[in-house]
C-alpha cells in the first residue's frame, strides 16, 4: 500500500474531481491519495464521489481554508 499527493490548490470544479479521478484510475486497492483544495465546492464533490465509488474518504482542514481529503481506495 502507498500513499500519493496531488496539489488541486488553486483550481475550481470540476478540474480537482476530474483530476482526482485520474489519479485513483492508476492508483491499486489499498492505495491513499491526499487531495490538497482550497474550492469549497471541491471539498463536497470529492468526498461525495469518493463515496459512491466505495472509498473511504476524510476530510481534514489543515489551513485557513485549505482541506486535504485523504481517500483510500
């Protein structure tokens, strides 16, 4: 099991769900991918997807209005 990272900050939906998307395409069973956002509307569309694609997601603020959703596929 490995842990990966991808900096969405910056970009507005849909661009960090698509993007996010990708990533867990490459990524094996097991696997953890940090979502690094700063678009309110991407902290409820990741978790959201994550969620109906049978992941286990959580979102933690790590800065004033910075979020990191870590998600396990």
């Amino acid at each position: 099991m490995a842990e990966y990272s991808i900096d969405c900050k910056g970009e507005a939906c849909p661009v960090p769900l698509l993007n996010t998307e990708r990533k867990l395409d490459e990524l094996d069973k097991g696997d953890t991918l940090i979502v690094t956002v700063d678009h309110t509307c991407a902290i409820k569309n990741i978790p959201e997807w994550s969620r109906l694609h049978g992941h286990n997601v959580e979102t933690i603020e790590i800065g004033t209005g910075v979020w990191a959703i870590v998600i396990v596929k």
